[in-house]
C-alpha cells in the first residue's frame, strides 16, 4: 500500500539486513564452529580448542593461540564487512586466507550473545566484549592470555523460526564433529582438541604428516586400504589418500576433498575421481578419499558459496584430466595387487566400458550424483546392469517351482545350474543378498524382523561421529531386528541380529550402517530410510564369494533365488545371473 508521495519500498533497518544476511553463513551450530576456527586458523594459531554444550545450541567456545587483536581491531571485528584480510577488489583474485568476506563475526553475533577476550603477543593488556544481538554492550580492558576466545551462547535466541530448525543435540553434535574433523584433517600441524558437555570427545595433537592425521582420524583400518597419491604440474599439485581399488566399498564415507586447504564439495573433481577408477568401481560402489588439491589462488572463485563449500575453477577441464590422470597413475602402481594385468590402450588410458573414442567423459553426466540417487533407491531395480554380448533379452518362461540342478562353482563364486530348462550362471553373493534383501523387506513391512539373540555379545567401537548417529538410531535398528546397547563413550555390544542372515562380522556392519543412519533424516519417507540399511544387512549376511559351497547349499541358494522370482540385480545394481534358454543354446549351436 501506498500512501501518495511516499513510495512503498523502504530500505530495511541495520539489524533487519543482518539477521537476513545471518541466516546466510550461520546455517547452524557446525557453521559457527567452521567461521570460528577458520578465523583461528588465518591468525596463525597452533592450538584450538573447541567446547560445546547441548551440541552447540547452548554454547560454543572457541579458544585459540593465535596473533590476537589490539582494542581497535577487536571494536571493529563486529562490523559488517570489516576484515583484516582483503583491502581491494583486486585482493579478491587471490585469496590465501579461508576468511575474507568480513562477515563471519557480525553474522554469528547478530543472532547469539558473544563474549570476545582478545590479546595480542606483546601487548600488556587484552580486550574483553560483549555482543548481544549484534550490539556491543560492553568494551573493557582485561588480562588475558596471548591469542582469542569467543563464546557463542544461546544461537539464534532472537530468531525464534531458525531456533526451531535446530536438530537434536546428537545431530547437531554430529556435523559439528566432522567440521573439527576437515579442519584437522587440513591442518595437521595444529593441534584440535573437541570438548561436549565437559567431556573430551576429540583431541589431535599436532603431527609432522598428513597420514599421522589421517591415523588420528580414520584410524589404521582405514589407513590399510587406500594408497597414496601426490603429484605436482604447473599450477596444480594433488596430494593425498585414495582406496585401493581392491578395497571399494557400497559405502561413499570418507570423500574428503580440499582446495587450497579448504574443505568442499567439488563435482568436477569426484567425477575425475571416479572416472580415474574407471572399470575398478562396479556399479554400487564407490572410492573413498582424502585428497588435497592446490591450483593458483587466482585461478580459482571460492567466492561463490555464502558459508565458502563451494569454488569455481578458472580451468575446469585441465582440472578433471589431470586429477583423473593422477589418479589413474597411482593406481596402475597398483596392478600386481590387484592379481591382473590392467591393459592400458595407446594413449596409457584404460580401456573402459562405454567410454567415446575420444576419451573424454560428458561433464553432465555426473557419476557420483548417479550413484547417490542408485544408493538412496535399493528397490525394486530389475535392470541388468550390463548385458552380456549375445544374451536374450526376451522375457524369460520359468518362475517359482522349476526345477534346479545344481552343476558346479566356478572359481568359488559363481553357481552353474540348470534351472528349468535354462543354463544359469549365478554370482553367489549377489543372488543371495537379493534373496535375503527380499525377505527382510518383507518382514519389516510385516513388521515381524525375527532377531536372533548372540551367545556371546559382540563389542563395536566407533569414532564419536559414529557413535552419536548410531546412539540417534538404537529404536530404529530393534525394529530391523539388530539390537544394540550403548556401553561407555563410544563403545557398543551387539546383543541381537536379525535371525534371517547367518554369521559374519557383525561389528564391520555396525561400522558400514553408520554410513547409511547418517543419510536416514535426509530420506522422505520411512521406506527409504530403511532401505540402505536393509540392503546393508543383506549384503553383510549374504554368503561371501570365495566361498566353497557344496551342491546341497548350491540348490538351496538358487532355489530361494527362484523362489524370489529370480531378481537379476542385488540391492545395490549388482548383476545376479547369465541365463541362456534352451532355444537359445540350439540357435548358438544351429540346432535352431
Ligand atoms: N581468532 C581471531 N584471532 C585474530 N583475529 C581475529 C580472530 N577472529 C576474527 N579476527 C579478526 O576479525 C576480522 C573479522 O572476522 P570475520 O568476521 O570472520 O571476517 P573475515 O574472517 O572474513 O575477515 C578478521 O579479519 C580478523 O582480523
Ligand atoms: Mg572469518
């Protein structure tokens, strides 16, 4: 409505722009923890210790050793666009520091009380502030050791909507640990210590090389299985761990990148990744990774992005060929391990299923954003994956109740039978995770997961992370037949697993659910949630391949596999079986 003369737009009050421009960079809890210790890391600092109650949502603290600041820079830090780090528009095509926007303080003060204590090395006395709802009530002088502490309490308390938003202490806790996690993952000479609710839960001290951080973080089971990879041409260097591609697995955790230093999300650089796999990933399955890449500051936008997980590269296509040849190289160093010669073609390339003669894979069709969807939908897909040159396509004849003649197992993985009228060649594991992924649906949608009590409880300990989601998660598992029981910090017993799957390694399963739990709040509806977990049961349970199986457990295999109406992919897009009917073998052999 307006009033003659007076227009209808106003220009929105100081604290209105702020607040707007909070919701921005302040997303939650986690979002003030990275603006806080990337303001500690650009100020030089060796130790940061962070402190949280109720997984931020009451308090964060962040203290550090770093350069500090006197009382006019500590005045000004609060002010929007204030920064010590950019001074032109210039500076902009170079960035060397992970802060420069000058809104990170301002933002985080706007929608929380801060209390600052600053001090700078060789000043005698420090700063103290206080905020409260991006107005500063209090400047005093005050003793204080050389470096910073900011306390962040009651985030969001004049923003009743966004408080709402918040998710439980556990979730919250959960992302703000693997931002303490990237952190020190990209800076392995600083020491990061993580307090929650008064108890230590993460603590790195500082290490001389990105694998002891490593070790610190994903442990040595993680460090056993992936190969190191570092090379260096003009203007770009990618340094650091890659899974050995003996060792891919269904699960997409870890897949760290880093550019200069700062931890993103870059689909450019995972589909070189993945593409650097080429024919080693089978459909379902994924690398995980920690890699560094650093490429001139002043080829690469990391302004596009409010909260900066986000960069834009200057040169897009150098960076996907190089990344995917580099990739390539450290695995070929690789071959002997992986029992096989890998054929490469004359351009040192390896010849991969479906790729152009011009090898250069389409930018579009981005593999890891396939996969994602693939891992989120493990249901009813019946799609081969790939048909085999020559197989029929037509409709198949047998069903439930035909006969099945088990005739052998080659190299211990695959069953020859005969099935019907019909020569099958069965891949053991994935026809039996199918069978078992079938049935478990069934029976949850029952909901009538039979558990099967442990003689012997197993223990599983997990990274805090891990433990928090699977804490989130106990109901939810019971009711997938698999019981649990917490048991000091991070330590848990297996009491129960669901009565349909056998014996295996219940406490790596434990550790590969953790992956699918973390995605179960970003799933719509109850189904998918289940599903990932689901089919992780089955592939768990199922029987391995490598296994000798006597034509009694052969038969049984495939007449569940039948039974389950023959699917011919396992939940995660594997293939299950080459058939090959009757008449077709009579065309082969023009008998037709
Ligand atoms: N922990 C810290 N130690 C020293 N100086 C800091 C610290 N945190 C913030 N500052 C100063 O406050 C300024 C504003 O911080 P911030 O709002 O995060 O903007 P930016 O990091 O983009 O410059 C920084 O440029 C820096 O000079
Ligand atoms: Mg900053």
């Amino acid at each position: 409505m307006s009033v003659a003369g007076v227009g209808k737009i106003q220009v929105l009050p100081g604290e209105v722009v702020s607040r707007i421009a909070a919701g921005e960079v302040v997303e939650r809890p986690a979002a003030v923890v990275k603006e806080l210790i990337d303001n500690s890391l650009d100020a030089g600092s060796t130790r940061i210790t962070i402190e949280v109650t109720d997984g931020g949502r009451r308090m964060i603290k962040v203290t550090d050793d770093g350069e500090g600041m006197g009382q006019a820079d500590a005045l000004l830090a609060f002010q929007r666009h204030a920064t010590s780090k950019l001074r032109s528009e210039e500076d902009l095509l170079g960035i060397r520091t992970l802060g420069f926007r000058g809104e990170a303080l301002p933002s985080i003060a706007s929608v929380s009380k801060v209390r600052m204590v600053t001090a700078c090395r060789h000043e005698p006395v420090g700063t103290r502030m206080l905020v409260t709802g991006g107005t500063i009530t209090k400047t005093e002088e005050a003793a204080a050791a050389p470096g910073t502490q900011i306390e962040v309490t009651d985030l969001f308390f004049n923003t009743p909507a966004r408080r709402k938003f918040l998710k439980a202490s556990t979730t919250e806790f959960s992302h703000l640990c693997q931002i303490v996690q990237q952190a020190a993952l990209a800076w392995p000479r600083t020491q990061f210590r993580l307090r929650h609710n008064g108890q230590d839960v993460l603590e790195y001290s500082p290490v001389s090389s990105l694998r002891d951080r490593v070790l610190q973080i994903y442990g040595a089971r993680f460090l056993k299985d992936i190969i190191a990879v570092r090379e260096e041409r003009p203007g770009f260097l990618l340094e650091g761990f890659t899974v050995n591609p003996v060792r891919t697995r269904a699960g997409r955790s870890p897949q760290d990148l880093f550019v200069n230093r700062r931890p993103v999300k870059n689909a450019t650089v995972a589909h070189a990744v993945y593409d650097g796999y080429g024919g080693h990933l089978s459909k379902g399955q994924h690398p995980v990774f920690v890699l560094f890449l650093a490429v001139d500051p002043d080829r690469v936008d990391v302004n596009v992005h409010p909260t900066k997980r986000e960069v834009r590269f200057a040169d897009q296509d150098m960076i996907h060929q190089s990344v995917r040849q580099v990739i390539r190289g450290a695995l070929r160093g690789r071959s002997e391990e992986l029992g096989m010669p890998i054929p490469a073609d004359s351009r040192g390339e390896w010849p991969r299923p479906g790729s152009t003669a011009a090898g250069e894979p389409p930018h579009d069709s981005m593999r890891p954003a396939a996969q994602q969807t693939m891992a989120h939908d493990t249901g009813r897909d019946d799609r081969p994956t790939a048909m085999a040159a020559g197989e029929p396509t037509q409709t198949y004849l047998i069903g439930p109740g035909c006969e099945v003649i088990p005739m052998g197992q080659i190299g211990r993985t695959f069953l020859v039978a005969q099935v019907g009228s019909e020569l099958h060649v069965i891949d053991q594991h994935t026809a039996h995770e199918r069978v078992l992924y079938e049935r478990l649906w069934r029976a949850w949608q029952a909901r009538g997961v039979q558990s099967q009590p442990l003689l012997i409880p197993e223990p599983v300990d997990l990274p805090p992370h891990g433990a928090t989601i699977l804490e989130e998660h106990l109901a939810d598992l019971a009711t997938l037949g698999l019981e649990l029981e917490s048991f000091g910090a991070n330590s848990f017993v297996i009491r129960a697993v669901p009565a349909l799957l056998g014996q295996f390694d219940y406490s790596t399963l434990v550790q590969d659910l953790v992956e699918d739990l973390a995605q179960w709040n970003a799933a719509s509806s109850l189904e998918t949630r289940v599903r990932p977990v689901l089919a992780s049961l089955a592939c768990h349970g199922a029987v391995r391949a490598g296994r000798a199986l006597d034509p009694s457990e052969s038969k049984r295999l495939i007449e569940d596999w039948v039974e389950e109406s023959l699917p011919m992919t396992c939940p995660h897009g594997r293939r299950v079986a080459l058939r090959l009917p009757a008449e077709e073998l009579a065309r082969i052999f023009g008998r037709a």
